[in-house]
C-alpha cells in the first residue's frame, strides 16, 4: 500500500500556507511546498513566499531550490519533492504537500515520470528556429505524422507544447502520448487526504487577491523585479514569466508605470485563480473547504482533522 500523505491545494491566496502550518503542529508535521514559482532563490514577494514568522518554526521543503536562470520543470520537481516526502516519513513524521501548482501535485501522488529531454538541446534550438520559420500550422501537420493524438489536442500557436512533443519523440522513439498511457498504469505512489481551500463568493477571493497585491507593492515588489533585472536575469526565462514578474519587467523596460502594471497582477492573479479552481476541482475525492469572508481557520483545522482521521492519517 502506498504511504499516506496530506494535501493542502487551492487557488492563490486562499490561506494553504497557514492551514498547513497549524496542521503541521497538531499532528508532527513537516510542510513541502507545492508552488512553481517559490522553487526560485531571490523571488520572495512576488510568489508570496512564506517567511520564517508564517513558517512558525515549521520545516518547509522545495522553497528557494533553484536559481530564477535555471529552467525548473514539473519532472525535477517530483524527483526532489518525494525525496524530501520519503525523508519525512522515515522521521515518522506526517508530510504535509501545500501549494496551488496543480500539475506538480498531480504528478507527485502519481508518481508520474517524464520524457527524458535535455532543454538547451541543439534538437530544441533547431526545431524552435524551425518554428518560427515555417509556422505552427506546419509544425503541427509534421507532429501529426508522429503523433495525431497530441497534434489533435495542440493549437497551432502552442510553440511550447508542439516544440516538446517533437523534441521526445525524436529524443526518446516514444510520443507523449505513449508515454502517458505508460505512467499511468504505474500505481500511485502515495495515498493522498486532499484537503482544498475555496471562498463561497468569488468576490471575497477577489478581494483577498487584490490586497494581496497592494501588500506586494508596499514590500518592495518593484525593487526585486528591478534587482533580479539588473542581476542578469533574462526576462524571457521561465522564472520571469511568473505572474507579477512578467508585468513588472515589462513596465520596468517600457514607460514605468508600475501603478497600471500592479493593476494588470490584480487581473493576471483573478484570471489564474479561476484555471486553478477548475483544475483542483476536477478532484472528487478531495474534502472541500469553504471560507466567508473572512477564514475561519480554527474551524478549518477542527474539519481537516475529521477527515484525516476517517483516512486513517491520524
């Protein structure tokens, strides 16, 4: 039987981090972060990155991992998260997997691999120039040939998507989709309690979102974008693509106006908090939380609790 582990999932801003942290010390808990984005070093506002008061003494695994140049992937992250899920629960401790990123989490319980892939490949490098040379329609008419499946679900704009597929069929012999349907007969690799974090009004999870922004601003979020900037950072990398990150270089390289690009981060995280909604939504084994207004964490743990000991995690 896989071991079992604790989950923590729900849109930006929903309160994962602290739910996480007070069920860490109810229940010896170690927490390992779930978010894309604070895997970076030096990318501390702009991703909400819990700092030590939030953590509260709590150990939090996969923060800070990698330099904002490097091209993190959701397959480096299921190779060093379960590292760090497996040391957990050799400690006897309950390991608590709390972030919004829900490819990542997905991938983790599942266990999933990846199409091995080197990402500065003079393949990628050859198959973006050609691209961008001859367009998507063809690129997507040539990954057809290979790989109807995945060419039928790929829009012809989709670089990123039809690049890859190319590049693991030509890399591996195998197309994605084979490679899919070969993971997923894996078992999973840990036995999950999801619990997921919601608002029962969208507008209180707006607010909630817009606030957080304004307290980004007040932080200093525009002198770690002009820090990063100025460090070397490329602004095409995948770090800087972030939500907040990508609209602040751009005003920072443009006219300046860092009060509209604040405004566009508002926009930008509402518009990414509904994708993760229906994302984490598609679980229906997950116990939902629903907050008012205002989090009633105490209640939140009180309702967690429950459900982990009708899992059998306590």
């Amino acid at each position: 039987m896989p071991p079992k582990i604790l989950v923590v999932s729900g849109p930006t801003a929903s309160g994962k981090t602290r739910l996480a942290v007070e069920l860490a010390h109810e229940w010896n808990g170690e927490v390992v972060s779930a978010d894309s984005m604070q895997v970076y070093r030096r990318m501390d506002i702009g991703t909400a990155k819990p700092t030590a008061e939030e953590m509260d003494g709590i150990p939090h695994h996969m923060i800070d991992v990698a330099d904002p140049g490097e091209d993190f992937s959701a397959a480096r992250y299921v190779e060093m998260a379960s590292a760090c899920v497996d040391g957990i629960l050799a400690r006897g401790r309950l390991p608590i997997v709390a972030g919004g990123t829900g490819l990542y989490i997905d991938s983790l319980l599942s266990g999933r691999t990846f199409a091995a892939f080197e990402p500065d490949s003079s393949l990628r490098g050859e198959l973006e120039e050609r691209f961008d040379r001859v367009g998507g329609e063809a690129m997507l008419e040539e990954l057809s040939k290979v790989d109807p499946d995945s060419a039928q679900r790929l829009h012809p704009n989709d670089k990123k998507r039809i690049v890859r597929a190319l590049e693991v069929y030509h890399t591996t012999g195998k197309t994605i989709t084979e490679h899919n349907q070969e993971t997923q007969a894996i078992p999973p690799r840990y036995d999950a309690l999801t619990i997921t974090l919601a608002f029962r009004e969208r507008a209180d999870m707006w607010a909630r979102i817009d606030r957080r922004v304004d307290v980004m601003m007040e932080q200093g979020l525009v002198a770690e974008v002009e820090a990063l900037l100025a460090s070397g950072v490329p602004e095409k990398c995948t770090a800087m693509q972030a939500i907040g990150y990508k609209e602040m270089a751009a005003a920072l390289r443009g006219d300046g106006d860092t009060r509209r690009a604040a405004e566009e981060i508002k926009l930008r995280s509402r518009q990414y908090a509904k994708r993760q909604l229906t994302w984490f939504g598609r679980n229906d084994r997950a116990k939902r939380i629903l907050w008012d207004a205002q989090p009633d964490f105490a209640a939140a743990c009180h309702a967690s609790t429950v459900s982990m000991e009708e899992f059998g995690l306590v």
